[in-house]
C-alpha cells in the first residue's frame, strides 16, 4: 500500500519551517494527523478503507518502536491480508518484550511479553510480525470467535497454518481464553472457500450444529455434480452460503447474465433436492449470519432444531 498517494508526511524538529507548513494545510483540511507529527492527505485517507487506515496508523507509528517489538494481535493479521468482519481497532497492537503489562496509549496498545516471530520473520513498515501461529492464537484467544474464526480460517484455507499446529498451541483451562480458542478450532477447516463459508460455519458451531462435511459432492445419475458448501449426513441438509457476489462478480459469473446466473443456481438446487438424503437446503445471507438468532431462526423455518 506504499505508494506516492499514501506517502506518509512527518513532521521534524529538523524542518520547523516544513512542520509549520504542514500544521497550516492540517488546519486548513487538506491534511488528516494519523498520529502527532504525521500526517496523510485527506482525500487518500476518505478513499482508503478502514482495514487500509489502519496500516496507515501502523506505518505512522513504526519509527517509535522499539527493536524487539513486533506488530501483534489483528494489526498483525491485517498486515498478513487476513480477512476481517467489522471494523479494525482503533489503535494498533504491538507485544513488546520491554512492557510488562499491557499498555493503552492513543493509537496504540502494548502487549507484554517478547513476541514469537517465528524462524523466518514477516515484517511490515520495517517492524517484525508476529508468527501466523502466535497471531492466530492471539485472535482466538481474545476476540469474538466468529471474527477470529474468519481471520484463522483464511490462513488455513492458503496454506499459512495447519489446523493441528493452531489447536496445540491453544491454551488450556482455565487460562483466559481457552473456551473460546477451542470454538474458533472447531469450525476450522481448510476446504471452505470463502469467508462467507468461514463465517457460517463459525455460527454453526456457536449454534452447537454437530461438524458438516465440507465441500460435500453430490453425484447425479446424468452425470452431473454438484459439490456443496455443507452437507449434515445424518439429517439430510445442506447449507449453502447465498452470497450477493455469486450473481453480480463478473468472475463468479462465468460469462453469464445474472439472471442465467439465477436460473442457473435454481436448477442446480432442485437437482441437489432430488439426490437421495437430501431433507431441506438452507441458504444463509450474510444477513443472517452477522446475527445469530437470525440465524437459528432460519434454520427452524426449515424444521431444523438442534
């Protein structure tokens, strides 16, 4: 994200004459101070996304580390270009082996404790990340589980972390965190293909649903297969996530019209309804699965009660 648009403007006891200067386009709102002394243009900071702010602020504040720091925690896994539901922190986190307690601070939260970086570093700004293993188990161990589920689950899903190593270094009880941890393991896995899948099968398990397969082939007399997202063997229903973009992404589309597209998609359901098992197909939206009872409530349209 380096680039002449974002190119970060710090002021110096060296330049007083720049420092004045960039104080005065500050004031006059064609500057937005990321931290003190460093500024950005507005327009970039009103395009870039949040998840881009953020590492804005990280590069903002890398000069003030200290060496033996390392960004941690989601600062980490945005770096990484791990996916995030909501909005990133405000303030950016660091373990630094000089705090020993955590430290809040604007813009920024020390963590204790020296941090794993693992044998092959990856860094951002100059400044070490902590290992995809570490900042995987600081997620789970620290925020909601459907928004470490979809970070982890992504790193799973490319090869970065193997679901084995990620539940041996889980905490165990009655450590802080360790009951969550072990939600966000149990809907890992590294066949979903989207954080739209991620993201249902976290809420599955929340809901206390029994483990679906994954990816889940149906194979057609015809000759036709049709490979879905969840498959519930013992009850006989499949859940699809229905995301928006699997009708509107040219990519997704194939070279369809949207309304093929539809068509498309409802043949090919009718047909999975038809395959021997099959009881009911539930289609979440993200709607249903930014709230749980939403969720629940869906299934239960559908005769489906844990």
């Amino acid at each position: 994200m380096t680039t002449e648009r974002t190119r970060l403007l710090r002021a110096t006891s060296l330049d007083p004459t720049g420092s004045r200067l960039l104080q005065r386009r500050h004031r006059a709102g064609q500057l937005v101070r990321i931290t003190d002394g460093v500024y950005v243009d507005a327009q970039v900071w009103r395009e870039v996304s949040s998840t881009e702010q953020h590492l804005l602020i990280a590069r903002a504040l890398a000069p003030q580390l200290r060496d033996d720091a390392a960004f941690s925690h989601l600062t980490a896994a945005i770096a990484f270009g791990w996916p995030l539901i909501g909005s990133p922190p405000q303030r950016v986190h660091v373990t630094d082996a000089a705090t020993r307690k955590t430290e809040h601070r604007a813009h920024l939260v020390r963590h204790a404790g020296p941090p794993e970086t693992g044998t092959t570093p990856s860094s951002f700004a100059g400044v070490r990340l902590t290992s995809a293993l570490r900042t995987a188990v600081d997620l789970a161990t620290t925020l909601e589980p459907s928004v470490a589920a979809v970070a982890i689950d992504h790193a799973v899903r490319s090869g970065t972390l193997s679901v084995g190593d990620f539940e041996a270094a889980l905490p165990m009880r009655p450590r802080r965190g360790s009951v969550r941890c072990r939600t966000v393991a149990a809907a890992l896995d590294p066949l979903h293909e989207s954080v739209g899948e991620s993201f249902a099968a976290v809420r599955m398990v929340e809901l206390g649903f029994p483990r679906p397969a994954a990816q889940h082939e149906f194979r057609h007399a015809s000759g036709a297969v049709d490979r879905v997202d969840f498959w519930f063997e013992d009850t006989g229903v499949v859940v699809e996530f229905d995301g928006k973009q699997k009708y509107t992404d040219r990519g997704m589309l194939a070279g369809r019209a949207p309304g093929d597209a539809v068509w498309h998609e409802k043949v090919r359901e009718d047909r999975i309804r038809s395959a021997p098992g099959v009881r009911s197909v539930v289609r979440p939206t993200w709607w249903h699965l930014v709230d749980p009872d939403r969720l629940r409530a869906l299934f239960r349209q559908h005769r489906i009660v844990v």
